[in-house]
C-alpha cells in the first residue's frame, strides 16, 4: 500500500549507458532534472543510486534487468523515493555513506555504509571532501571496457528544462559556464573548505581509464571525463 501511496513524479525511459548500466532522468517538483543510476552487479543482482520512484510500466522494465540488491542513499538530500523501493523490494540492503548514515536514516534504517558494504561488491569508493552533503563517489566497472564515475550533487552541468525555471536554475542557482561545473548554490551552502573541495576533483580526475561520468543534476558526461573534472576544480 505504501508503495502504491507514493507521489512519482514524471521522468524518461530507462537509458541504457553500457551493457551492465543504466540512467533514468527525472522530474521534481521544480524545474531541476535528476538521474538515477542502475547497475547490474557480477552475481547479476542491481545496484540503485539515487533511486527514482518510477511508473508501474518502468519498474517492471527495471524488473526485466535483474532484481534489485542494493540501495545507496548518496547523502541527506536524495532520500525522498528511497522508502518507495524498500517497500517494493524488501529484501533491498539500503547503505549510504558513514558520515550520512544519521541523517538518512531520519527517513529509512541503513544496513550498512558505502564504505563497508562496497569493495567487496567490486565497487571502488573514493571520498569527496570540501562538501557537507557527505556524499562519495563509485567508480564502476562498464562491461565493454573503460569505467563510470558515479557522483551526486557535487558536480554538475547545464542541463536544465527550457523556460523561466530553467534560466533561473541554469542561470542563477547553477550558474556553471562549461559544460561541467560546481552549481553556484552549492558552492554557498554545501562546500565547506573551498581549497579541498577543488583538490579532491582533481584526485577523482586523475582516475585511470574513467570515460562516463554520472552526475545526479544533467547528462552523463562521457569521454574525456578528466578534462572535465579538471575544468569543474579550477572554477571552482
């Protein structure tokens, strides 16, 4: 029932990125995209990041691509659709980052930190300081070669909805000038120290063989992932 109760919101098709991960974008309340993550992990169960409480017809497409496992809650501020996916799949571990771990678990109990449960699923955790939002960053393997890079809020680029909303987003609380970028009210309200914030994306750059980088807030940045990250520090 209480899956059924839950307020979704509009959002794409499930895209897929490479033959063991997916992204869907979706809507919020205000004009401001957002993107979960799906990866199928080696013993073929799925990863969610970010989760995004879909349609009926969308989450039985996600079905289709393996079963559920694992639920990262990426900071205190994307814990909104996280209940709705525990509901549906209640054997779903639901982790997050150490430093968050109180904050989320205002809303739903967390099994176990990133930094505990990860490594031994094959996902690499990298931290990312200078932010207060606590989140991490997961470096995946693509089958097909090459890695992803998943983050949050921390970088993001300028993919926003046409009209008012849209400049005011693009313009004025994002305010990013390439194509990937530090938003301008994170740099208000979540960076704590400016000089590690710009270190550690720098750090995450220089990460071997990175060609997909997700970010919670715009399209998937693919290629030269490093140049990005390096451009997002400089500005910073």
């Amino acid at each position: 029932m209480a899956e059924k109760s839950h307020k979704r919101f509009p959002h794409d098709e499930i895209e897929q990125l490479a033959p063991n991960l997916w992204t869907v974008r979706g809507s919020l309340p205000f004009p401001l995209k957002r993107h979960m993550v799906v990866y199928r992990l080696a013993d073929g169960t799925l990863l969610i990041h970010s989760a995004i409480a879909m349609s009926d017809e969308a989450m039985a497409k996600l079905d289709a691509l393996g079963r559920p496992s694992v639920l990262i809650v990426p900071h205190t501020g994307h814990r909104m659709d996280a209940p709705f996916y525990k509901a549906r799949y209640p054997q779903v571990r639901v982790i997050a980052p150490a430093a968050a771990r109180t904050k989320v678990e205002e809303v739903i109990k967390v099994d176990a930190t990133c930094e505990d449960a990860l490594p031994a699923l094959g996902v690499r955790v990298h931290p990312v300081p200078g932010f207060k939002n606590f989140e991490l960053a997961y470096e995946l393997d693509m089958q097909g070669g090459g890695k992803a890079l998943v983050m949050s809020d921390a970088v993001a680029n300028r993919d926003h909805p046409k009209g008012f909303g849209g400049w005011f987003f693009a313009n004025v609380t994002g305010g990013i000038k390439g194509r990937l970028g530090v938003a301008r009210i994170m740099r208000i309200m979540m960076v704590s120290n400016r000089a590690e914030a710009r270190a550690g994306l720098e750090k995450l750059a220089e990460i071997p063989d990175i060609t997909l980088l997700s970010v919670a807030h715009g399209r998937p940045v693919r290629g030269d992932v490093k140049a990005a990250l390096h451009e997002a520090a400089s500005a910073l």
